[in-house]
C-alpha cells in the first residue's frame, strides 16, 4: 500500500506515529530520572536477549508464537525510571525483533509507536494505581500490576485490530480477531504482571544483583524451550518426510497393483478365450477332435497357462504373507525335469521358429530340492527365453556341475536387456520398458524365481547386450550334507 496517500489507513498510520514519538521523546527527555542508569542499561540489554532468546518460539504454517518478555520487563521499570524507562527497554526489545524479523519498514515504526503508547497507558495505570490503593496492602501490591498488564495487552489489540481493520477492509471479522489468541494474550498478561511485580521487586531491593538473579534462570530455561522447540519441529519435519515418502511409496504401490490386474486380466483372457471356443466346438462338434487333434493340445496349453498365472499369484501371496517358502524336499535328477519342460514349451517355441538346444551330459548330480519349486523356476526362465526371442532365434541350455553346485545357464538370442534395467528386473512388476510391446507379462515372474532359488541356497544371475541376447544362470547347491537329510525328513513329515 503507498504511504503518501490520504487513506484512513495512512491517517492512522501516522497518528500512532506521531503520538507514539511524542510519547517517545516526551518519555526519555523528560521523564526519566537520571539516577541509577547502569541498572537501567543492564535491564536494557536483558530485554534485548529476552526478546532475542523468546523471538517466535513455535513456528506453524500461520505465524508464529512470541512470548512478550521484553513488556514485562518493561513494565518493572516503571516504578524506578518512570514512563521514559519502560518506553526505553520496550523500545530496544521490540527494534531487536523487528531487525530479526527483517521489518525494516513502516510496520517497524508502527511496531515502535504502538509499543510505545501501549506501555505508557499500561505505565500510568500501574503509577496511579500504585497511589491510589495505598491503604490496601495486598491489592496494592498486586492489582496494579495485573490491571496495568492487561491495559497494556488491551491498547496493543486494538491499535493491531484496527490498523489489520484498515489495510483489510470489512471482510475481517473485529471480534473473531480480538479472541482468536485469548490463550496467548491471558499468558502474556501472567508474564506481564507476576514477571513485572517480581522483577521491579527485586530491582528496588537489590539493584543490578536482583535484577541478574532474576533475569538469568528465565533466560536460560528460555533458551533450553527454545531448543527443545528447534529440535521438536526438526524431528516434526522428519515425520512429515517419513510421512510423504511412505505416501508415495503406497501410491507406487497401488499403480502398481492396479497395472498388475490390468495385465493380469489380459493374460487370463486369451487362454479362457481359446479353452471357450475349443470347448464350446467341441460340444456342437465332438467329431472335429479327430479332424484337428491339435484343439486338446491347445485347450492343454491354455488350461496349463492358466494355472502357471494363479500359481504365481499364490506364490506371491504366499511371499507377501509370511516371506517364507516351505519346501518339500526330495533328491532328483535334473535332467529329466529340464527336457519335460523344454517339451511342454515346445509349441511356443515351433510356433515361432525357435530353436531349442540342450546339452545337459554336465549335469552328473542329482540335486536335494523341491521338485515342483524348481519346475516352476525354469519355466519362468524357458518361457521368458522364448517369449522375449524374435522368430528364428536360438536358446541354449547348458547344465553342469561345479563346486558342488548344479548351474544351469539359459542363453537366448533374443531382445535383450538394457544394462540400466538389470539391477531391477528381479523386483516385484518390473517390466523392462523397451521389451513390453514383444510379449505380455505381470513383471512377477523373475520375482518368484530369484526367491524360490535363494529359498534352496541359491542364486540367479543375468548377463545381456541389447538385440543380442540374455544369459540368465541358475546356481542350485547340491547340499548332499547331513543338513539336507535332515531337511528332508521334515519335509516328509509336513508332506504327511
Ligand atoms: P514378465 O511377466 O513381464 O515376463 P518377468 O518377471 O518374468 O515378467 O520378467 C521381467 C522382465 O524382464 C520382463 O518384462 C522382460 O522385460 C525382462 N526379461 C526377462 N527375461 C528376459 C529375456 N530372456 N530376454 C529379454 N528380457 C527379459
């Protein structure tokens, strides 16, 4: 707002100003005994480190809260340096805050002017009231201050009302305004007036001694609060990050779950498609099976992709539940188990001309394992081989034993996987980006496998150049020990 208008907030605006530097000038110069100033200089300085140690204690989204320990203080000089001492301390507190606060504009002299003739009226109360209640011991002692605190809290509200009033205008509400704070304003008249009562006491008592004695314990465990209160609003920051970063998280989360049902519906769609056409001809047709038998081997298929679905989704509820995985183990060789699943996939695989290869002759050892846990491991990598391979590709198995540990390496010549996806396509729904349009997935499958294979001691690794292929190694330890005897036994007895 520009000052050199003629507004009525301008107006008023410059009546404090100019009565609160009168009451100023009128205070210091001719109201201020000049007898015992070090004690004054020393109050001076205490209401400086007040106001700096209490400025804006906690901070909220709204503002902030400060205590008002350089009024009190203030105020307890009235009785020992008159109207021109309060105004004096007051003055200084009231300059450290606005410099802190960077107001270095007119709400600094507002700040100043209204201060200033705050505590005057709080000043003279507290002074005529002192005489008048001479007789009466107790009250005398006691009520000036608290009525002499709260004229102080009354001026500074209305002068504050009324200028927010002025710049404004009549959207806010006078009333809801004056009682939004009334804790604070009934906190700040308790300090105003037991502070002020006590220290001036101490002050006509025993000089710059009282007044250190007194100042000393409040501004410490000022500043031991003020610390707590840095520290709290740390620790609250901490929480709102921890708070956003699970939020996020949980929203990854669900997308993901979300995109997970979506691909998950269209995975079982095509299988239960072609087992409702076949089955359905069949019905109409039951001679048809004989014209084309290759109608059981799809419906076969199809019944076969369904289970592999609800299979890793169960696995996977499993892993969400407990991340455990019990197994049942058995010793049997692996190479039979490879060459039924290579058979199984064969369709896949003719349908788009690729050639399988095994060369197994290194896999000497049986393995102690759960059969149909590995099945399902080298499933996951056989399909994906085929799956993510172009027409006329290869894939290459390779069994062999080493350091006590069955390796089976898959070998494709197929996409690939670009290195900066690597790290990654064993979590949970990730799909590589650049291979999604080859073929359909969940993204579970590597996730299922690389934790039945830890589950038996082992591990998964891939190597894979981009339009060249993927090399993905399994390492089963064979673990003929007597742990595994063992391991075993157990699993019989859960079996039965
Ligand atoms: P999906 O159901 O998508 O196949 P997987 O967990 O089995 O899920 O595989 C995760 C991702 O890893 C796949 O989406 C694919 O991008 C990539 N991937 C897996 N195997 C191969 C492979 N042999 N060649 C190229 N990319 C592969």
């Amino acid at each position: 707002m520009s000052l050199t208008k003629r507004t009525p907030y301008n107006l008023f605006l410059a009546a404090t100003t100019i009565i609160g530097g009168c009451l100023i000038g009128w205070g210091v110069i001719f109201d201020l005994p000049r007898d015992n100033l070090p004690t004054l200089i020393l109050l001076i300085l205490l209401a400086v480190t007040s106001s700096y140690v209490t400025r804006s204690m906690v901070h909220h989204t709204d503002g902030s809260i400060t205590y008002e320990v350089g009024t009190a203080i203030g105020l307890a000089a009235v009785p020992e340096w008159g109207i021109g001492g309060a105004i004096l301390v007051v003055f200084a507190s009231i300059l450290t805050v606005s410099l802190l606060k960077n107001w270095a504009d007119s709400r600094l002299i507002f700040n100043v002017s209204m201060t200033a003739i705050s505590i005057s009226g709080a000043g003279i109360t507290l002074l005529f009231l002192q005489s008048q209640l001479e007789p009466l011991p107790i009250v005398q002692f006691f009520a000036p201050w608290l009525l002499s605190a709260a004229v102080f809290s009354a001026l500074n509200t209305i002068l504050v009302i009324t200028i927010i009033r002025l710049d404004k205008g009549s959207s806010i509400n006078v009333l809801e305004l004056a009682f939004e704070d009334q804790w604070a304003t009934l906190v700040d008249i308790a300090i105003m007036c037991v502070g002020g009562l006590i220290l001036a006491y101490a002050i006509q008592n025993y000089d710059s001694i009282g007044v250190i004695a007194f100042c000393l314990p409040i501004l410490l465990s000022a500043f031991a609060f003020r610390v707590y209160v840095t520290k709290m609003s740390e620790h609250m920051n901490n929480l709102e990050s921890i708070i956003e970063e699970r939020t996020q998280s949980l929203k990854t989360l669900v997308a993901e779950k979300d995109h997970f049902l979506t691909v998950l519906t269209h995975d079982m769609k095509a299988p239960l498609t072609t087992i409702n056409l076949y089955s359905s001809m069949l019905m109409q047709k039951p001679e048809a099976l004989l014209k084309k038998p290759k109608i059981a081997r799809a419906i076969f298929e199809s019944q076969k992709n369904l289970a592999d679905i609800v299979e890793n989704i169960l696995d996977l509820e499993k892993l969400n539940v407990d991340g455990e995985i019990d197994l049942y183990l058995e010793t049997f060789d692996l190479v039979p188990l490879i060459e039924s699943l290579v058979d199984t996939l064969s369709a896949q695989s003719e349908q788009k001309k690729i050639e399988v290869q095994t060369d197994l002759g290194g896999l000497t050892s049986a393995i102690s394992a759960d059969r149909s846990k590995i099945s399902r491991v080298f499933q996951n990598i056989f399909s994906n081989a085929i799956k993510y391979t172009p027409e006329n590709g290869q894939v290459h198995i390779l069994g062999f034993i080493e350091a006590g540990t069955a390796i089976v390496q898959i070998q494709d010549t197929g996409y690939g996987i670009p290195k900066e996806d690597i790290p990654f396509i064993f979590e949970r729904f990730k799909r590589v980006n650049s291979n999604k349009d080859f073929a359909t997935g969940t993204g579970l499958g590597l996730a299922i496998t690389k934790a039945l294979v830890e589950s038996h001691g082992g591990k998964v690794t891939v190597s894979s150049v981009p339009n060249l292929g993927s090399c993905f190694s399994v390492y089963i330890p064979l673990r003929e020990t007597e742990t595994i005897k063992q391991m075993e036994k157990r699993s019989q007895i859960i079996k039965t």
